[in-house]
C-alpha cells in the first residue's frame, strides 16, 4: 500500500510543484511586459518632446541623418540606475535598404557619472546613432560609449543647425534637465540589454538583432513611436 500511494503522491507533488513555480513567474512576467510598455510611452512622449522644441534644431537636422535613435525617458545625474526605469530606454534601428524604423529593443544606462553642459539634473537623454558602427554597438549586450564608437555631444540652440555638418561622431547626445535642453557627455557610460523586457515585450527570447535586423517580432503597441521617429527622419 506504501508503494502503491508513493506511485501517485510522489508525481503529485510534483506536479503542484511546477504549478507554483508558473503561478509565481506570471507576476515577474506581467510586470515586465508593464514596465515595457509603459517606457515606450514615456519614450514617445520624450521624443516628440524634443522634435517640437523650437531649441532643437540641430536635432531635427540630425534626425534625418540618423541611423538609430535611443530614447531614455529619465537618467540621473551622477549615478545612472542599472535594471530600473530610470536608467533604462528604447532603441530604434532604421533598415538600409527599407528606410523604414524597426524596434524598439530595451536597455539600460550605468556605470558612469556625467557632465552636463546646462545646470541641474539630466531628466531625459536621447542619443543618436550615426554611423553603422553606432548601431552595431546597440546589436551587442553590452558596450562602453567612446569606447566602442566615439561620441560627442549634439547641438542645441539657435543656428544649432548650421553646425551638423562637421559633426562626425558615431553617437551624438542631447538631454533635457528641468524644462531646459542641453548637450550631455555620456563617454563611458555602460549601455546593457534589459533582455528580460524584450521577451516579455514579444512574448518569447528575443535578442537586439531579432528586433532591429532580422525584424522577426513586432509589437502593435510600438506603432506610435515608430511614426513619431519615421516622420522626424523624413521631414524636410
């Protein structure tokens, strides 16, 4: 008899076990597919932000330059927040043969202090990817800002956009601290993969590459961002 209710407790117990498990991972899964979505939003709203700024007209003028964009909502000054919100962003990648945006794939900024050029704290940083070696830094899961391309901070103010054409640098950075817009230095900062993001984004693993080159998943969701940069990048 002992045998006998081994022989159907034992595959029970197991069984309830590996329920546990998935009732709890819902939860961390729920909470990044929000935590995705909801900084694709804020990205969108940054973004615009930005675009419409009578201040930024070297940034229009990149935009239609740029071969990828990365857009942090909120950055801290001195200490960038590895794994939370407010170190993390979206990047976008636009095809070469399409002309079209594809993305966004998730990340977060750290390891690094920065200067700004405008006083206070830098609330939201944008970068923009100007060279293929811009974006390819992007495709791998972490890389070093001027190490693994050089990078200079992008102009801002009146006849900003008269200065774009001696710009040669793979990623240029423009921020936004307390109403006002600035360059920000990023060089050093550590830019990783938030890959658990991108899969619950997607719905399955996902790496930089299968979002931004392969375009192997899509989310509806992104549509509004994507519009918002495409037709930035086509402006004349």
């Amino acid at each position: 008899m002992k045998s006998l209710l081994k022989v159907f407790l034992v595959p029970m117990a197991v069984l309830f076990a590996g329920m546990f498990l998935l009732v709890g991972a819902v939860p961390v899964l729920a909470d990044d597919a929000t935590d995705a979505k909801n900084l694709v939003a804020k990205a969108k709203m940054s973004f615009s932000s930005f675009e419409s700024s009578k201040e930024m007209g070297g940034f229009r003028d990149l935009m239609k330059k740029a071969k990828g964009v990365f857009i942090s909502p909120s950055v801290l000054k001195g200490a960038f927040i590895v794994g939370a919100s407010g170190g993390s962003g979206v990047f976008l990648a636009r095809d070469k043969k399409t002309n079209k945006w594809f993305g966004p794939a998730f990340y977060t900024m750290g390891e690094a202090s920065f200067g700004l050029q405008i006083g206070g704290s830098a609330s939201e940083v944008i970068l923009l990817a100007m060279t293929d070696r811009g974006v390819t830094a992007f495709l791998s899961n972490n890389f070093k800002l001027g190490a693994d391309g050089s990078i200079a901070v992008g102009p801002v103010g009146v006849g900003a956009a008269a200065a774009t054409a001696n710009l040669s640098a793979d990623i240029l950075s423009f921020s936004r601290s307390k109403g006002l817009f600035g360059g920000v230095s990023v060089d050093g900062a550590v830019v990783g993969v938030r890959g658990k993001l991108n899969d619950a984004y997607y719905g399955k693993k996902v790496s930089p590459t299968d979002i931004l080159v392969k375009h192997d998943v899509v989310n509806k969701g992104a549509a509004g961002l994507i519009t918002a940069v495409s037709k930035a990048s086509a402006a004349k």
